[in-house]
C-alpha cells in the first residue's frame, strides 16, 4: 500500500483508497446488529453520547436479563431504538472511518405500536411489520396482486425534512466519510414490499408489468440518492442482494435483464451527482464480478468467504479496478477462536489493505452472540493494523 506523506481524515482516506491513491493507512468500516452495538456499550466500550450509552447499556440489560415489565417481543425490539446511532457516531466511537446516515424521517419504517403486547408498525412502503426473532420483519406485505404492482405509489421523500438527518451529522462531523442508505430493484422489492416466492414467479409471468415496475423504483432510488448527495453524503449505499451460498439468487441472464440495467443507471446517477456507490449484495458474488466492473462501481460490501467468495482471487483480478468491503468475517467469528479470527483479518489486511482499494470491513452485521473473546480479537486486531503494528 503506497502510504500519504501526513495524517489523512477518514474521509479523505476513504476516497482516497477508493480511488486507489495512496492512503496513511486503510479505512475500516465496522457494522452491528444494534443489539450487538448494545452489548459492546455494556461490556466493552462506552458510547460517548450519555443518552445513547445509558439506552444501550440499559437495552442490552432488559434484552439480555429479561424483564417483568415487558413479554418477548418487547425486550427483543428495545435495542431497535439504536439502530442509526450505532451504525454511526458509535462506529466513529470503536475508530472506523466510515459512518451509515439513513435518509428518511423518524417514523420511515413504521411508528412501533405496542398494544396488546404485540411489537408493530407500518412502513412508509404500507407494509406492516412484526417482530421476528430480533428483527423486524414483513408480516404483510403491501403487494399481494400484480394489480397492487401497476398500481403502487412509492412513498413521497421529495420533502427537505428526509434529508435533515445527513445535514445534521455531516455539519457535527465534518471529517467523517458519510454513506447514505439506498435500495437496488431486486431485493427490497422481493422481501419487504411482496412476498419472495410471488414476485419471483411474476419475473416469469408478468415480465413487462416487473420491468415497469422495476423502472420506478430505481428512479426513486435515483432521485434519493440525489438529495442525499446534496445534503452532504460521499456515498450511496445500494443494498440488493444477489446470492445464496455458491450460486445466485435468480439465473444470470435473468438478472441481466431485469436487475443490471437498473444497477447501472443507479451508478451513473450517483457518480453525475458527484458520489460514490458502495453496494451491499450477500451471497456468492463472483460470477457478477466483470459486470460490476463494467458499470463502474466503486465498492463491493460484505463479500463473504462462506459464501463461496474468494477474496484473494477477486482483489488478483479487479483489485486494481474494484474497490472491496471486507475482511472482519462476523460469520467465521461466531465458531472459531480469538487467535484464528485475528489470523483471518490479518490475512485479509495483507491481501488487500497493504495494497489499496480495500476497506477493512464486517462480512456482514456483526451480531450479539458473538463470543466476547472474538469480538476483543476484532477491536484489537483493527487497532493494531490501524496503527502500523503488523506492517513489517
């Protein structure tokens, strides 16, 4: 990795390893499941916000310990209420570089509604939401018929008030690389507005009433991603799902017609209004590869080795043209060793993070139950590769 004469911010060491400039050392990106975030609050490290830190300390206690106040589904959506905050001024906290600023207004994914003990709430897409498991998750989707898709109306985010919370964090942290949330035309649609298996067959049945579809969608996307630029994000951050493990969600010549298009003219508006793109996309990642290339992407997320990804054949190939997410792998942490998770990120570093074109990033959400001497071994390992210890 060619290394910058002076100290650089985490926003210009952001861009710049994205870019393949030199860098002082690689940006790293960390990702929580907000009931872990709640956990290492309570056991590892502090928030600086008092509020924050006295939420999630007492969140991670109800959720962990229990409590006689509230049933199941209560104590499991508590830590929810730190879901932005812990994706980003606490991952600046913990000394990543990059910070996840949501757009959209408070009540975007739903107002919860607690009566008769039952966690719900209703999506600005009109889907209604419950508690599954840890998440919340559609328990009725907005569309149940091809005529519900002709006839459905994206929620209205043109309104400056969607925006305020970008403006607020970049104005409190101007050094900070800021991603703003956006959503790809496969996976949002397929699990939080329909159901999977129904719009899955309707890509056979109703391909023109889809692709119609489809257009609409990426064109809000679009224009979200637009005034999240504005307002003072460095990146949109496409979430979209792509894989299982070893092979793809739908066949590739299904996704070139019907999903690439649209990847690519997110990608272009991104960049026209001056951004970055960082897509996250689960699962087996390889066979897209040369398409990403092709569209111009700057950041591939997660790419984990379960998966079937190979992170060392990937950066030999496209490293020079690719920027990749990755390296912390969450799901290899959760039965392994401290020493050989710490072994895993160390390699992962000198593939990719002595070089350039990589951020040190989560494979994935880290979650609550990862084993407390692993999620040390992360905090620790990161801590020495940011300060040059394992460079000679």
């Amino acid at each position: 990795m060619k290394k910058a004469q002076s100290a650089m911010t985490p926003r210009e060491r952001v861009l710049a390893a994205v870019r393949g400039q030199p860098v002082d050392r690689v940006p790293v990106m960390y990702w929580f499941n907000p009931h872990a975030a709640c956990r290492l609050m309570a056991e590892f490290l502090p928030a600086p916000d008092w509020f924050w830190n006295r939420a999630g300390r007492r969140a991670w206690k109800v959720f962990a310990g229990g409590s006689r106040l509230l049933n199941e589904e209560q104590r499991n959506a508590l830590p929810l209420i730190l879901q932005i905050y812990a994706n980003a001024e606490y991952t600046l906290a913990l000394g990543a570089d990059i910070a996840d600023v949501p757009f959209g207004t408070s009540g975007f994914w739903g107002k919860l509604d607690l009566r008769k003990g039952k966690v719900r709430a209703r999506d600005a897409f009109g889907s209604l939401r419950g508690m599954g498991g840890i998440y919340l998750d559609v328990i009725e989707p907005a569309i149940k018929t091809i005529e519900d898709i002709k006839n459905f109306r994206l929620p209205d985010v043109s309104g400056s008030e969607h925006y305020d919370r970008i403006r607020r964090f970049r104005a409190d942290h101007p050094s900070a690389c800021i991603i703003c949330d956006n959503f790809g035309v496969q996976d949002l649609p397929h699990t939080q507005i329909w159901e999977m298996s129904r719009m899955m067959m309707a890509l056979y049945d109703y391909p023109d009433e889809v692709k119609d579809f489809q257009r609409k969608f990426a064109d809000w996307n679009m224009e979200v991603a637009r005034k999240s630029l504005r307002a003072g994000a460095d990146m949109i951050f496409i979430y979209d799902d792509y894989g299982y493990t070893n092979r793809t969600l739908i066949s590739m010549e299904m996704w070139k017609e019907f999903t690439y298009p649209h990847l690519r003219r997110q990608i272009a508006a991104a960049h026209e209004a001056g951004g970055l793109v960082m897509l996250h996309s689960c699962g087996y990642q390889m066979p897209f590869l040369p398409y990403y290339i092709e569209a111009g992407l700057d950041i591939l997320q997660t790419f984990q080795p379960k998966a079937g990804n190979d992170f060392a054949a990937a950066y030999a190939q496209y490293g020079d043209r690719l920027a990749f997410a990755t390296g912390i792998d969450v799901q290899l942490g959760e039965s392994v060793s401290a020493s050989e998770l710490r072994e895993s990120i160390v390699k992962a570093y000198q593939t990719g993070g002595r070089r350039g074109r990589h951020i040190l990033g989560m494979t994935h959400m880290m979650q609550y139950t990862m084993p407390a001497g692993n999620i040390r071994a992360i905090l620790e390992t990161v801590r020495e590769i940011q300060a040059g210890n394992l460079d000679g």
